[in-house]
C-alpha cells in the first residue's frame, strides 16, 4: 500500500525537478544557449496549461454526470486553435508589436492605454478568477485525502485546510522564484514555460496511461469499452442543444481571454510562426486529452461504489485495482494540471495587479518622484511578488470559505463566464475601429454586474450572500429581476442563462456605447494600430510599426536629448496631463512640443519625421527609428570627436608653426652663415685686389712697399685658403662624413707636435707636465692634435696678457682624459662663453686671420671622437677643457 | 512545381495562397458545423432500447473524435501551406 | 689742400690699401678702426667724406651713419659705405640708412676714387 508518506516524497522530489528544470533552463535562456527551449513544441506544450485539473479529474467527473458534454470546453478552444490564422495570430503579433504583458494591458491599450479600463480588467480577472485558482488547490487537496483514506497507516490524515495551505505556500514560492526572477521588458519566463511544458508532457502521459489501464486493463479492449458506454447510465446522447453550443461558445471565448492563456499564447510568445504547429498540436493535445474521459467516467460509474466521487475516479479507479504505481502517476498528472495553472495564473494576474494597481498607487503616492529607473524596477518586483502571495492567498480563502464542496466543473464553468466578458471588447477592439473606451468600459461594466448578479453571488449557494428571497422572487419582489430568471427567462440553465444575457447585453452596450460616443484621437490612433496590425507591422517578430507609445517616444527622446533632460521634460508633461510618473499621454500637444524640442537636436525635418513615424500612419519601424536616434548620437558623438580633432589641429599647427620658426630660424642662420661666408671671404679678396691694382698701376713704388704689399697679398691668400679649408673640414665633421684614423701614440708625443705645428713658442710660454702626460692614446691622433693645435694657436692669438703664458695640464680622470688649456688672459666674458663654440663667432676685436670656426670644428671633432670640450670658467684665464673617454676611443675604434 | 519563374505563375502561386488563407479563416467555421451536427441526433427520450444509432453516446463518441482528428489534420496541412502575407497586402513576391 | 676724408674700417690691410689710393690722389686720409668711439673721431675731424665699414667691432656702421644723419652739424657730410656683405638687403638698408654711395668689397681702386670724387664734388 501506497502511504501518504510516500506520496509525499514523490510529490517533493517531481517538485525538486521541476525546480532543477525552471532553473536549467532559465540559466540557459541567459547564456544564450537552448533554442530548443523556444520551440513550437514547448510553445504547444504550454498551451496546455488550458488543461487543469478541471480536465485532470473534473472532466471525468463532468462525463459521468452529463455524458459527452464535458467534451465541449474543449471542441472551444480546438476551434480557435484551427481558426488561428483569423484571431490569435492577430492577437499575438498586436501583443508582440505594441509590447503587451497582459490581456488587461492589451484591452487598455486599444481603448487608448486606459488605465481604468486596465484596472477594471484587472479586477474581474482576479474575482473571476480566485474560485478557479481555489479549485485546483481543492483538487490537490481531495486527491490527497483520497490516498490518506486508502493508507492504513495513517490514523489522523491531515486537514483539508493544512494541505491546501501548504501546496498554496509551495506555489507562491515557486512562482516567486521563477515568475520574478527580472523584469524583462517582454516578460518572458524561460523557467516557467520549461516547467509547463513538462509538466504538460506528465499530465498528458498520466491520463493516456490511466486510460490505456481501464480500457484495456478493466475493460478488456475498444469493443467491450464501447459495450460497457451503451450499458451505462450515460449511453444515451441528450444533451441539451442550448448547453453544447452555449458551453462551445464559452470555452472558446474563455480560451482566448483568460489571463493565463493570454500569458501563454501572446506575451511568453516567441515567434508568431510557433502558432503553424499549434494550429494542429494543440487540438491534437485536446483530443488525447478527452479520448479516455468517457471509458473512464464509465468504468468508473460501474465499479466505483455508489456515492464515490466522480471527480476522482482517475485516481481511485487505479488506487481501488492495485495499480498504486498507476495511482501516483496520476496522482502527478493531476498535481501537474493544479500548480501550471495556479502557477502561470498567478504571474499573469500579478502582471495586471502591479502593473496597473500597484504600480500607479505607488507612482501616484510617490508624486512621480521616482525617476531612477533601477528604483521603480525593484518596486515593480516586490509589488508583483506580493501581488503573486496576495492571488494565492485569495485563492486560499475562498478555498475555506467554499468548504470546497462544490463540484470542480461548476466552479471552473463560472470563472470562465467571468473572463469571458471580456471578448466583447477584446474582438471589438482588434477588428472594429469604431469601438470606443467608453462602449469597452460600458460593455464590460454590464457584463461585470450580470455574471456577479446571475451566476458568482448565487454560487455560494442560496441565502449565503444573495437571500433565498431574491433568488426566488427577484429584489423587491420584482420578478423579472430574478438572478436566474432574467426578464422572464425561466428554467433554462444557469450556466447558461448567465452566458447568455451577460454577454448578450456586453455586446450591446458596448456596441451601442462605442456607436454613440466619439473616440478620442489617441483611441482612434491605438485603434488603427490594432485593427490594421498586419500593414503596419511588416515583419512578424519586430516590433515596429509607427506606435504611439510614450515609452518608445521617452526612449528615443532620452537617446536624442540625453536621459535626465528627456526624463524632465515628460515628467513635467505628465504632470501637466495629471498622470504620474514620467510617461505622459502622447496627445497632439505633447507631440508637438516634443517635436520641437526634438528638432533641436536633429532638425525640424528629422524631427517631424520621427515623431510621425513613431505615432502611426507610417511603415518604418521604431526600430528604424532607435536607429535613427543612435544616429544622431553617433553625429553628436562624431562632432566632438571633431572638436577633440580641432584640438589636435591646432596642436598640429602649433607643432607646425615651431617647425616653422625653427625653419625661419635656420633659414636666418643660414642667411648670417652665408652672409659670414661673404664676409669672410670679400675682407681677405679687398686687400689682394687694392693691392694687386696698387702693384700694378701705381709708379714709383719702393721696393720695401712693393715688397709690403706683396706680401699683403700672400698674407691675405693664405687667409682665405686656411678658410676654405676650414669651411670644408667643418662641413666633413658636420655631416658626419669624416672617416676616423685610429692610432695609439703617447699624449706627451701629441702635445708636442700640436705646440711646434701652433707656431707660438716666440710669444707664448707653455707650461707643461711632463709626467702626468704619460697617457698612452688610441684615438684619430692626427684630429686631436688639430683640436690641441687650434686650442694652444688661439692662446697664441688671443691671451693679452703681459706675458702670455699657457698651462696645459693633463689627467686621467675616471677613465677619461682630461685635458685643460688655461691661460693667463683676461677670459672670456660669461655671456659669451655659451657663444665661442658657434661658427664665426669671434670675440672682441678681430684679428687678421681668425674665420671663427676654430672652435667649432674642435667641437665638431671631439663630439666624433666620442668626448667633448667645454669652456671651463674661474680659471685664471681663458680655459677650455678637453675631454676624451679613454675606453670609449677604443670601443670607437673597435666598431670601425 | 516547376521553379519556372513567370508571371502566370507567379500570379496563380499567389492566388492559391490567398484561397488557402480563406480555407484557413472557413475551417473553424466548417468545424463547428461539424460539431453541431451531433444535435440532429436527438434521440427519442422514451425507451433506452430503441435508441438510434446516432443517439448513442458511444457513436457520438466516436464520430467526434474523427472529425476533431480530421480537424487537426486539415489544420496541420493548412498551416503548412499557409504563408505569413499580411492580410489585404498586396505583396506578389513569393518566397 | 686736399679734402679731408676719415675711413673708419678694421682691417688693418684695408686701411692700408685705402689710405695709399687716396693719399695719392691728394686725400688728406684719417684712419679710425672700431666702433665705439667712431662718432667722436668723426666730430673731431669735420671731415668732408666719411668712408665706413658696415662690420665693425663695437658698432655696426649703420648706427654710426644714423648718428652721423641725425647730427645737426654733421647731417648733410657725404658717407660712402663698404660691406663685404654682398646682399640685396644690405644695400637696401643701407639707403634707407641715408648712405650717400656703397659699395661692395673687394671694389677695384678707380671705382672708390670716382666714387669719392663724385661725393665731395668739386
């Protein structure tokens, strides 16, 4: 025997799973794996949540009541399933273009995004729809009590009350989990639907088994099956005509307009292209569905003892033959049903309570102050986690309240009638422009009282809500006033009576009302949008097509004009309208302040463009739009990148304008290097020239004078020589084309040499070293011997002292040589001690002789050489300094 | 079909969509036809013995099944062939 | 009694080749070879020609020919200016200057003697 205990575990365990599944394929949504999770398959599947555990057990129970009639709730939905290309295509690619969460959000949305309206939907989805919820967790609760009574272990099975709580807890929790996780603007639940869909597959595989087990298990095969229907109490065909139609229309219409089906088939939708396979798969699912119920139902009546509850037969037929394995499986199909729907009814109605209840009241008691958007996020998260305890607590209470004696397919008949007061306005809204949110509201309003007044009050049974005497003789007595009986219509099935004159009367008023009354422009906009989806939306799957959607204009202005600006301006506008938060109605008005602030920013054309294409009226899609948009940030990106590129310009130009100095400056170096050229070399060509002309024409010149100038002329041409030499072997130097000559000889050797070729001993006194010149050299000998010769020949040639007298004093020094000319003149002046290594720079008065380049190609020299030579100042007098790395000259050397 | 890609072709490719759209918009009407059909049977109250054949909850039974499979076989076919043209546009271009 | 002419120059060689030429010709020549002090020499001796050297240590030539120019005394004494600059813009700079001749070193000797025969006039 099955215990409770068991059961129990089996049923914690499927839930574990059910959570590993909703979790796994959340996890996978998000990583962008599981395609296959978005297959028509799992679209089909989930459908067929339409399948409670009112067809789980209830059909059965139906069937062995009333026969075949049960089979009309679904021959409904099998007929718009197979009519799809008409309705529900429509439906879908309307909920997926304009971005609808709910059917309450699609109704307001047509009449002009009526919050009233969407409020009202709202609430007669949650009055209609508590008693259902309240019926599945009555069935997992009798289901219970079912295997409680067949264990024999168990003495005190436990209350009704704690196991409806518990599994109402359980599916809040799980709804909670999976139903809420974000936020997503299309609100998808990848988790959820996974989980339907499997749990679609379980209920689907209990109930065949359970079918195959009677039929062929019980029965003994089709033929002894069909035998058995002829036998039993169900064998005639009688129903009543007004039932099989009324119940065929009210099951379609249900199918179309309960909030959880409509979560299903429009807002977890996909792609529109999942409804090719529905088309077929879904009727299908229905038909399997029904094929067993009657041999059960039948089986059922003529085994189960008198007075054994019909709703149960499923289970107990299995449970009463031994079959306990049988028993849980049903058992689990029938849990299945219960908690898809509980679950998917639960996240659609807590859409519709935060999103059009909640979320205003907190908007509006907040003063529209809320501005962050991260803020209203985690607000709209609670409010539908607590919408989603509130439903399932409802559902609770009126599970209590009820006793849950009632028979399943009653309650599950009256919700469906609730809902169905909406198709009025819902067809209406999609393939009539005319329709108006006042003929919606009126429509609904009358169908509201009706379904309240003929067929929920008197549901809780006579004289609970509704007196005895008013079911009786009407209200005050009047009698055409009768709940049951309206205008007359006596004894004709509640049911249908309801059916028949709530929406009867919906349908007229709202006819009548929208008729009568004059639609607004945004109504009229929203309504072209509806009816004409399929023109203006392209391609299924985008959604586009010109939508006045204040949210699509806040998107585009926040790209356009930047988020906190855009944010400003339509909360002030919103005020303005007196809505709160910061989406304003898209009046005329506020489109055409909007356009011109827009234009602003991209141009008058631009801007008329967009506004008009994102109202209506055109064929681009706001995606295009959002790409327009981005656009024109790129260009506004773009244009202070240009400015950044100005910056970088002018950087360039000033980079530019120094090269440019520079040049100039070289340009004027070159002039005065030229111009020093010319000068040097016309001064010594003047003297050779008058003289020449002297010796030439003048007579009488003595030989002392001829000799004079002849010698002037020598003089002056070997000036010149020695300055074109000069000039040549600075240019060498300069440009790096002189070829060094290493050798190794003695410093004592070198500075004797440099002393006899400077020619200065008859006027100058040198002081020298002996000893410390012992340094042995490798190095261009011949070159540094030039700089020395120019060094100790300039001595020669400046030092005004008295007596002349140079000190050369050398030293190794850090594995350099050093090497310093002092002398005894005057120096040489600090501020032209920077100047003296420039070309042509001469200091004080001229003397024949010196170009001015010495120093430089000494300079020039050492700088090859590797080492260098500098003035050194405070010495006593003129004093350069020459140094030469000692290693440095080798490793030159060892390069070349 | 031949890929033959001329006008007749095109226009008759074309057209036939269009009727396939009507069969799709007729089936949920022809199905409840269908469905309602059983209503004739109505078997006389009195006398369980002589009850008609199509009185009978079983015959009924099954009748309903085929049509309903039939049903979601005709669909599934329809649906096939059914191409996503939107309604009233006048897009020739097959594919 | 020749006409007196100082020749402000620095190269000793130049002086030399200059003073020969004139003196000969009857010039009565004196010589003065820096800049400083040029303005001084050239008051004391109210010469009828000044001959000046653009290149000068101490002072550019140019500035002695503004200070000669802008005397009251002195304004209107002939200067013939030499460079060994060859340039366009030197000569320019040197009218503008108020140079009353110039010329452009290496000269031969009749082009300075005509030059300063012109200048002083008969």
């Amino acid at each position: 025997m099955v215990t409770l205990n068991v059961l129990v575990l089996v049923c914690l365990l499927y839930v574990a799973f059910l959570f590993a599944v909703a979790f796994g394929a959340d996890r996978a949504a998000l990583v962008g794996r599981g395609t296959w999770l978005r297959s028509p398959i799992v679209y089909t599947l989930s459908l067929s949540i339409y399948c409670t555990a009112w067809t789980f057990y209830g059909a059965v129970g139906f069937a062995a009541r009333s026969g075949l009639e049960f089979v009309t709730i679904y021959l409904g939905p099998t007929l718009v399933m197979i009519g799809w290309w008409w309705t529900l295509r429509k439906m879908v690619r309307v909920g997926r273009s304009q971005r609808i969460t709910s059917i309450a959000d699609l109704i307001s949305s047509r009449y002009g995004k009526s919050n009233t309206l969407a409020v009202f939907v709202t609430l007669v989805a949650v009055i209609g729809l508590t008693p259902y919820i309240a019926l599945q967790l009555q069935s997992v609760t009798l289901s219970f009590a079912t295997f409680a009574e067949a264990d024999p272990f168990t003495d005190a099975p436990p209350s009704q009350q704690s196991t409806a709580f518990w599994v109402a807890a359980g599916l809040a929790v799980f709804t909670i989990l999976f139903g809420t996780r974000n936020l997503d603007a299309n609100e998808r639940h990848h988790g959820v639907v996974m989980a339907i869909a499997l749990e679609a597959v379980v209920k689907l595989f209990a109930l065949l088994a359970v079918g195959v087990f009677v039929v062929w298990g019980l029965a003994g095969g089709v033929d002894e099956i069909l035998a058995r229907i002829d036998s039993s109490p169900i064998a005639r065909w009688e129903v009543p005509g007004s039932r099989w139609v009324g119940l065929t229309l009210l099951s379609a219409a249900a199918f179309m307009c309960l909030p959880r089906m409509f979560q299903v088939m429009v807002v977890e939708s996909e792609d529109e292209d999942h409804l090719r396979m529905a088309a077929w798969a879904f009727p299908t699912y229905l038909m399997l569905m029904s094929l067993f119920v009657v041999p059960i139902a039948v089986m059922g009546l003529e085994l189960m003892p008198e007075g054994a509850n019909p709703d149960l037969f499923v289970l107990t037929l299995p449970l009463r033959n031994g079959q306990e394995g049988l028993a849980i499986l049903s058992f689990l199909g029938g849990f299945s049903s219960a908690t898809s729907m509980v679950i998917v009814a639960a996240i659609a109605l807590s859409t519709m309570v935060s999103n059009h209840i909640v979320m205003p009241i907190w908007l509006w008691s907040t003063g529209g102050g809320a501005m962050v958007s991260g803020d209203v996020r985690s607000v709209a998260l609670l409010a539908r986690r607590l919408s989603i305890a509130m439903i399932l607590f409802l559902g609770y209470c009126y599970f209590r309240l009820s006793g849950g004696g009632t028979a399943l397919a009653a309650i599950g008949l009256i919700s469906f009638v609730g809902v169905a007061q909406f198709l009025p306005a819902l067809m209406g809204g999609l393939f009539w422009r005319g329709a108006t949110r006042s003929g919606a509201l009126a429509g609904l309003g009358v169908g509201f009282v009706l379904w309240l007044y003929c067929l929920f009050l008197p549901s809780f049974g006579a004289s609970e809500i509704m007196p005895y005497s008013v079911m009786q003789n009407g209200p005050l007595g009047i009698g055409w006033l009768r709940p049951q009986a309206l205008f007359g219509a006596d004894g004709m099935d509640p049911v249908i009576h309801a059916v028949m004159w709530s929406l009867l009367l919906n349908t007229c008023t709202f006819l009548g009302v929208s008729l009568l009354t004059l639609p607004k422009p945004i109504e009229r906009l929203q309504g072209a949008q509806f009816v004409n989806v399929f023109q203006h939306s392209q391609t299924p799957g985008s959604w586009s097509g010109g939508l006045a959607r204040s949210e699509d204009l806040m998107i585009m202005s926040q790209r356009i004009m930047g988020a906190s600006e855009a944010q400003a301006m339509f909360s002030k506008e919103a005020r303005k309208q007196g809505i709160a938060g910061y989406l304003p109605e898209p009046t005329p008005d506020f489109l055409q302040m909007l356009e011109r602030e827009l234009s602003g920013s991209v141009g008058a054309a631009t801007a008329h463009a967009m506004i008009s294409q994102i109202v209506g009226r055109a064929t681009v899609s706001v995606e295009d739009l959002m790409a327009v948009a981005d656009e024109t940030a790129q260009i506004m990106e773009y244009s202070s990148k240009l400015e950044a590129k100005t910056e970088e310009q002018a950087r360039t130009a000033r980079q530019l304008r120094e090269a440019n100095e520079k040049l100039t400056q070289i340009s004027v170096q070159k002039d005065a290097f030229l111009s020093q050229i010319s000068h040097e070399l016309r001064t010594p060509m003047t003297s050779i020239r008058a003289f020449s002309e002297i010796l030439r024409d003048s007579e009488g010149l003595s030989e002392e004078e001829r000799n004079k100038y002849a010698s002037i002329i020598l003089e002056e041409a070997t000036r010149l020589t020695r300055l074109l030499d000069d000039l040549l072997d600075l240019s060498v130097l300069e440009n790096g084309q002189v070829v060094l000559n290493s050798q190794t000889g003695q410093l004592s050797d070198m500075l004797d040499r440099a002393v006899s070729a400077a020619g200065v001993q008859d006027r100058l006194r040198i002081h020298r070293r002996r000893e410390a010149e012992k340094i042995t050299l490798h190095t261009d000998l011949d070159r540094l011997a030039q700089v020395f010769i120019n060094l100790i020949s300039n001595a020669g040639k400046y030092c005004e002292a008295p007596d002349p007298a140079l000190t050369i004093r050398p030293q190794a020094e850090n594995g350099n040589l050093v090497v310093d000319f002092i002398d005894n003149g005057p120096g040489i002046p600090t501020d032209q001690q920077a100047m003296i290594f420039e070309k042509f720079s001469r200091i004080g008065q001229t003397k024949a002789g010196g170009a001015g380049l010495g120093l430089a190609i000494c300079r020039e020299i050492m700088g090859r050489l590797g080492g260098d030579i500098t003035y050194l100042p405070g010495q006593e007098g003129a004093a350069f300094r020459v140094v030469l790395p000692l290693r440095e000259a080798a490793t030159v050397q060892a390069a070349q | 079909m031949t890929a033959k890609k001329t006008p007749v072709f095109v226009q008759r490719r074309t057209y036939r969509r269009r009727r396939v759209a009507d069969g799709a918009r007729l089936l949920p009407v022809f199905g409840g036809i269908l469905f309602l059909i059983p209503l004739l049977w109505e078997g006389d109250p009195a006398g369980a013995e002589a009850v008609p054949d199509g009185a009978r909850t079983a015959w009924v039974m099954t009748y309903l099944f085929v049509v309903w499979f039939g049903l979601a076989v005709l669909s599934g076919v329809l649906a096939r062939f059914l191409v996503a043209e939107d309604d009233g546009g006048d897009e020739e271009g097959d594919s | 009694m020749g006409k007196k002419v100082i020749l402000i120059e620095d190269e000793r060689n130049i002086i030399e080749a200059i003073s020969f030429i004139l003196s000969r010709d009857g010039w009565e020549v004196k010589t003065h070879s820096n800049g400083h002090d040029a303005m001084q020499a050239v008051r004391d001796r109210r010469p009828d020609l000044v001959i000046l050297d653009v290149m000068l240590p101490g002072k550019s030539g140019f500035d002695i020919l503004q200070e000669i120019r802008d005397d009251a005394e002195l304004g209107a004494t002939p200067v013939l200016m030499l460079t060994a600059r060859g340039q366009q813009k030197d000569r320019e700079m040197a009218e503008r200057a108020g140079a009353s001749r110039y010329m452009t070193k290496p000269f031969s000797n009749a082009e300075v003697l005509e030059a300063v025969r012109d200048l002083v006039g008969p």
